[in-house]
C-alpha cells in the first residue's frame, strides 16, 4: 500500500512538472466541438461558445451576415434567400437594384368617374348573360357545325363593311375604303352573300372601323368610360357614335319584320358564341368589372391608334396584325325601330 502510494505521487509530480515546462501560449489538443441541434456546441470544447437559435420571422440583415466574418479576415455574400427576405420584410439595400435601369411601366387608369352606376349595370348585363346570352350562344356551338357558324360570321362582318368603308373616307383614308368597297362587293358576289371570303386570297384585308373611332381620330382621345345595358361597354364617345352607325347599317334597311329581327338576334348569338373563349378567363377574375373595362379600353385604343399604323408597319407581330371581333353588342344588332329612317 506504501507503494502504491509513493507511485501516485511521483506520477503527479512528473505531470506537474511537465506542464510547467510547457511554451507559453501551447495547449493540449481538444477534439472539435460537436454542434447540437438548438445551434449551441458541446461543452468543453475549445472556443466553444453557445449560438443562440434565430427566430423564423425576425428579418436578416444581409450586411451583418457579411459583416460577421470579418474578424478573420473572410468575408462571406449574401445568399439569394437573404437578399430576398430582406427586400422583403426589411434589412440591408437590395443589392442587386441598377438604379440605370428606367422605372417600370404603369398602365394608364380608365377615366370611371361613373364607376358606381357603371358597376350596377354591369351586374345587370351579367345576369343577363347568364340567364340567356350564354346558354343560347353554347347550344348554338353545341347544335350547329363550325364551318356553318363561320360562315354565319362572315356574312355578318361582310355586312358591316360598308360602315367601315364610309368610316375610313371620313378618317382620310380613301385607299383603305376602296379595298374595303372591293372586298365587299368580291365577297357578296364570289362569296354568296358573304358567306365564303375569298376576299382574303385576293390579299384584301378584313378591316372594321366605326364612328366612334373616326371621332377618336379627329382628336376625341380621352372619353369616359359608361356600361350600357344590354350593350355592354362602350365610352361617350363611342356612344354618340353609335347614333352616326345606326341609320347605314343593311340590316337596318330590311323591312320586313320577321326577317331583320331573325337577323338582329342571330348576329347577337354569333357574337356572344365568338366570345366564349374568353369565359374561363374572366372566371377567375377578383375584379370582373375592371377587368372588362380595362381590357375593352386598352383593345379600344389600340383599334384608334394602331389600325393605321398596320398597313405602314408591316412588321406588327401577327397577334396585333390580326383583327379580333370587339367584345361588344353590334350596334346593327338590337332591335331599335325608332332610329330607322321611314319609322
């Protein structure tokens, strides 16, 4: 037992005396501290010290993540999610901003100064839609073969051509109104009343022009917007210009009741048929009203400025070049015998 003890205590005394002889500044190796899931390393390891765990919803400031390696002489960027959160709920300046850049583009706002009323009629013509409008367009495309409905189509837009005619002399164009004339009179005739458009091969292009264009042609640019029952959407302009349309549309010059009428309502159910397609966009509007006056406001100034830039720019992408049917009543539609000449 003497032993044992006097050979502790010289093994202590040899490590006491080991350590003391030691290089100031040297320590014994330490394992690496091992992390722990809550962001804190092992206890006694070297430089060990505790991280405390980061809130999910409090902000990052980017320049601190980049900041706080600089005591070494490293600094470290930003990650992507960082710069994202903190453009977003608040930190450092977006580091990728170009402050050359041009500010981005803003869409005009539509003059609504009637919005209030506009709104109610607008729920009216809705209800209207879909308690007769849209049912009737459907089976007419569910009852009736498509090339039958397209040539349902081009009888009527070959109808209305000697409006757009007459409205394209009074904007100065006659020679757009006279390959207007031609195709009229090539589709009337070569086409069976317009049923076929052989105009089109004949490289004669289908143009549709209104009055109310021609006043925004002759400076009426800025024109508040008003819904009208059962017409749908339409400007004060393009209003007034309704009454400069009425009194020359061929359907109008039918006597004959039963036949104008069939007409008139047949034209509306083609109409609404050709703007089933856009049903399931407006399904999933938050804001059906602005959506259709934005969109028919923006289609309306494009149909005022753009439609003479077409045959002097023949470089238009095909989807501007194209003329899509305005998704509006045709004014030769509605029955309004009081506005034909002789009533």
């Amino acid at each position: 037992m003497h032993l044992f003890r006097l050979s502790t205590v010289l093994l202590f005394a040899a490590l006491a005396t080991a350590c003391a002889s030691a290089p100031p500044g040297q320590t014994t190796a330490v394992p690496a501290a091992t992390p722990v899931v809550d962001g804190s390393v092992t206890a006694g390891a070297q430089d060990a010290v505790p991280v405390p765990p980061v809130a999910a919803d409090s902000p990052v400031d980017s320049a601190a993540v980049a900041s706080s390696d600089a005591a070494d002489g490293t600094v470290t960027a930003p990650t992507a999610a960082e710069d994202d959160f903190a453009a977003i709920y608040g930190g450092a300046s977006d580091a990728v901003a170009d402050p050359t850049l041009p500010a981005a583009a803003v869409s005009p706002h539509a003059y609504d100064p009637w919005e209030k009323f506009n709104r109610k009629v607008h729920t009216f013509n809705n209800a209207v839609d879909r308690a007769v409008a849209r049912p009737l367009a459907r089976a007419y495309t569910n009852v009736v073969p498509r090339p039958v409905r397209l040539g349902v189509s081009n009888f009527f837009d070959n109808l209305g051509q000697p409006i757009t005619a007459i409205n394209q002399l009074l904007q100065g164009r006659p020679k757009e109104a006279g390959q207007t004339v031609a195709r009229f009179l090539v589709n009337s005739t070569l086409g069976i009343g317009g049923i076929f458009d052989p105009a089109s091969d004949l490289k004669l292009p289908r143009r549709s022009e209104d009055f109310g264009q021609t006043l925004g042609v002759w400076g009426w640019k800025k024109s508040r917007y008003v819904e009208l029952p059962l017409f749908g959407p339409r400007t004060v302009r393009d209003t007034l210009g309704m009454s400069g349309d009425m009194p020359i549309g061929v359907v109008r010059q039918i006597e004959m009741d039963k036949v104008r009428i069939f007409l008139q309502g047949l034209n509306l159910v083609d109409t609404r048929a050709q703007l089933l397609s856009v049903d399931s966009l407006r399904e999933g509007a938050v804001d059906d009203y602005a959506l259709v006056r934005d969109s028919w406001m923006q289609r309306r100034a494009y149909q005022i400025e753009g439609s003479r830039k077409q045959d002097e720019d023949k470089d238009l992408p095909d989807y501007l070049n194209d003329e899509d049917p305005d998704p509006t009543v045709p004014v030769d539609a509605m029955p309004m015998p009081e506005l034909v000449p002789g009533s």
